[in-house]
C-alpha cells in the first residue's frame, strides 16, 4: 500500500505571497491531519479533515486554512505569508474512525524569505 | 503551557544496551499515548501505542509502559541498535478530542554507538 505523498517537497516564497501544499493520504483513509514541525515549537496540530469537512482546529491565525475533496486528499492554504511560516509541513492520515494511529508523509519544507 | 514533556533533548546509548526515552503529561483526560520515530527530512513513524486502560504494550523490540498516576510513560527499546538512532517523539490524544488531535511533545535525540 502507498504511503502518505505529499507535494511539493521544497518550497520558498517570498513575504506576502500565498501557498498551497497538497496531500494524498493512504488508500482507504479518510482523516487528514496537518501539523507544523518548526524547530522552538515542536509539532504542532494545524486542523483535521475527515469526509470533507474540518472537523478540529488548532490554535493558528486564519491566514491558514484547508479542504478536503471527496477523495480525501486534502490542500492547505497559507496565505499573506510572513517569516515566522518557514517551517516543515506535515500531513499524517488515519482510518478515522477509532483508530488514533496516524501515519505521516514526508512533509513539505517552506522556506519564506 | 505544554501538555506533553520530553524533558531530556537527548539520550546516548552503547549498542545492545537498553534505551529507555520518559514523557510527562499534564492533562488527565489524555486516553491514548503514541510513540514515533523520526530520521531527518522524512516524516515521524508510528512506533507503538497504548490506551490509558493498559499499564504496558510490547512490539518486538519496543515497549512502552504507562503509569497513569505519576501521568508518566516511558518507552523502552532493548536491545538498542545503531538504526534506532533518531528522534523519538511522545503524542497523547485527548478523551473528547478529535482523533487528529494529537499533542506532541519536543522529542528526545537518540543516539545509538556502535
């Protein structure tokens, strides 16, 4: 079975521009999880999509936000970029329903300069 | 104010001997605890799990116990091989919580020397 994929691996904006990273869970799985790993903070909890819809928030600004098609592969936006978004983005997938296990892909990097 | 606690940033260890990595939990409502290991630029891999009604769950070479009293959890890898040099990351999930929920601690680097 195929792992979590996640696209782009890399990428770098410049202050004030917007990004979408995209994620394509396992086969079957229909909960999508986004974390932010940033080196003082640790992983940190973004939002969950389970059938497309959000179904929990963490604690970050509006500027990000997600959806999840019906296939459940799932974008998240950040937009008005601002330095302190540089950071690696992951994504992790789950069965959804009483599993608490999530596997995760190998993240994107966002470089903001 | 953290929820979950890696308090050692690092741990090195001789091949073959045991590795025992600690985290420290506040809240009581966390009913389910994760391990995962994590290699530079790929993302954390699910280790091992253990619900809160348990005190012990063995994988293999991995083991995590749960004292739910001292809210502490410790995982033990014996016996500790070079590839299992990495960061290990605790996670916790809340009772009322959404599945995705999980809170992470800041992880501990293990070093594993032939």
């Amino acid at each position: 079975k195929a792992g979590v994929t996640q696209t782009p691996r890399y990428l770098i904006k410049t202050r004030g521009q917007q990004v979408t990273l995209s994620c394509s869970p396992i086969s079957g799985h229909r909960s999508v999880s986004w974390y932010q790993q940033t080196p003082g903070q640790g992983l940190q909890f973004l939002f969950e999509y389970f059938s497309e819809t959000q179904r929990n928030k963490g604690n970050f600004p509006g500027r990000f936000s997600g959806r999840q098609f019906s296939n459940s592969r799932s974008e998240m936006n950040v937009s008005t970029l601002e330095l302190g978004d540089s950071a690696l983005y992951l994504c992790a997938s789950s069965l959804g329903s009483g599993t608490k296990e999530q596997f995760f892909g190998p993240g994107t990097r966002l470089t903001v300069l | 104010d953290q929820q979950v606690k890696q308090n050692s940033p690092s741990l090195s260890v001789q091949e073959g001997r045991i590795s025992i990595l600690n985290c420290d939990y506040t809240n009581s409502m966390f009913d389910y605890f994760l391990w995962y290991k994590k290699y530079p630029a790929e993302g954390p891999t699910f280790l091992i799990s253990i619900s809160s009604i348990k005190d012990k769950n063995e994988d293999g070479r991995f083991t995590v116990f749960l004292n739910k009293s001292a809210k502490h959890l410790s995982l033990h890898i014996v016996p500790s091989q070079p590839g299992d040099s990495a960061v290990y990351f605790c996670a916790a999930s809340e009772v009322r919580g959404s599945q995705g929920n999980l809170i992470f601690g800041k992880g501990t680097k293990l070093s594993v020397k032939p």
